[in-house]
C-alpha cells in the first residue's frame, strides 16, 4: 500500500475547483490509468535518482501542474516569497518526493493490486473508491479526490488512506515548517536540500 501511495504522490495536484456533477465515470477512468501508469513507470526498479525524477516529471506533466501545485501548497507564503525563493521551490519539489518517497516508488514486485469499489460525487469533487490488495497483507482503503483545474482538466487532488489525505498533510508540513520560521521561506528551501542530498544516488 505504501508503495502505491509513494507512486501516486508524485502525481497529485492541488486544486480549488470541485468536479463537476456527472464526472464520475471520468474521474474513474483518470484514477485507473494513473494507477496503470505509475505502476508501470516504476516497475523493474530501483533507478537512479536522475531517472527516478525523469519519471515522476513525467507523471506530473500528464496529471498536473507542478507550478500551480507549488503556489497552492504554499499558499500565502507564496504570494509572499521573491521570485528566486519560488523558481526555487518549483524546481526542488519533485527531487524533494522523490527523496522522501526513495524506497517507496520503485515498484520491484509489480505484485501490489488495485480493486476499484466505484466513485461518489462529493462537494469538493468526486471521490474515488479503491482497495488496495498485496500478498500476506489485509486491503487497505484508499479513496482518490477528482477536481477540476483552472483550466478545466479532470486532475487527483489528494490521495486519502485511514482518514488522512497525503497532499494535505504535505502541504500542512511544509506550511508549518515556515511558520516556526517566522515565515523564512529559506528555511522550508535549505531543509528540503538537505532531504534531498541525504538520499543515495543508488540504482542504474
């Protein structure tokens, strides 16, 4: 379950606008192939972290928008960052997931399996409903949030497991991070570094 979870993180957006009525078959479709593409994306692993960051930029340029994830993620210190502190940002996230989701995101066995259980039409979106199954472990739920992006694209907004939804917790940590920094943007920016070199350039 992990695994999966550290494969779709990298693919999530933020966004503000709720899908729309009738979305529900679409949103379903979305959550399918993007479950079959990350899967696919990582299977035969572990790569190199070069690699590993090629694949997810990948990911997120078919299933969101890393600039606007960055703003939102953010939030108000965004709008209060310079332009350097926030091409900084944008171009630390993916290195950043990947560091953080290093052991999760190479898919060695391919054996994880996803039992999709239907969507329901929320008010912030369409949820989509999964079951997540592996050898010798019990299924674990997982639900998938669908919304809309300014432009009008059908995008996962959050991944939620056990109540608590991943980008949402992400965006609550970095936002905290600053925060307790007296809203030093720097800080959050030489922290996310540091995760970043610790990671081993292992792999092919």
């Amino acid at each position: 379950m992990l695994r999966l979870m550290g494969l779709l993180v990298v693919s999530l957006l933020l966004v503000v606008q709720p899908a729309r009525a009738g979305d529900g078959p679409a949103a379903e479709a979305l959550v399918k192939q993007a479950v079959a593409d990350a899967t696919a994306a990582f299977a035969g692993g572990p790569f190199s972290r070069e690699v590993s960051r090629d694949k997810v930029s990948a990911l997120v340029s078919k299933y969101g928008d890393i600039a606007y994830e960055s703003e939102l993620i953010l939030g108000r210190y965004w709008r209060k960052a310079t332009e350097p502190q926030k091409d900084s940002f944008v171009s630390l996230l993916i290195p950043f997931f990947v560091a953080t989701y290093a052991e999760l995101i190479d898919n060695k066995s391919g054996s994880t399996q996803v039992l999709f259980l239907g969507s329901e039409e929320m008010a912030d979106g369409v949820v989509v409903k999964a079951r997540i199954m592996q050898p010798a472990e019990e299924g674990v739920d997982l639900s998938f949030v669908i919304s809309r992006s300014p432009a009008g694209k059908l995008v996962i907004s959050d991944a939620i497991a056990e109540g608590v939804g991943l980008v949402t917790t992400i965006r609550s940590d970095f936002t905290s991070v600053v925060r307790g920094a007296g809203g030093n943007l720097d800080v959050l920016l030489d922290a996310m570094r540091k995760k970043i070199a610790m990671v081993p350039a292992a792999g092919r």
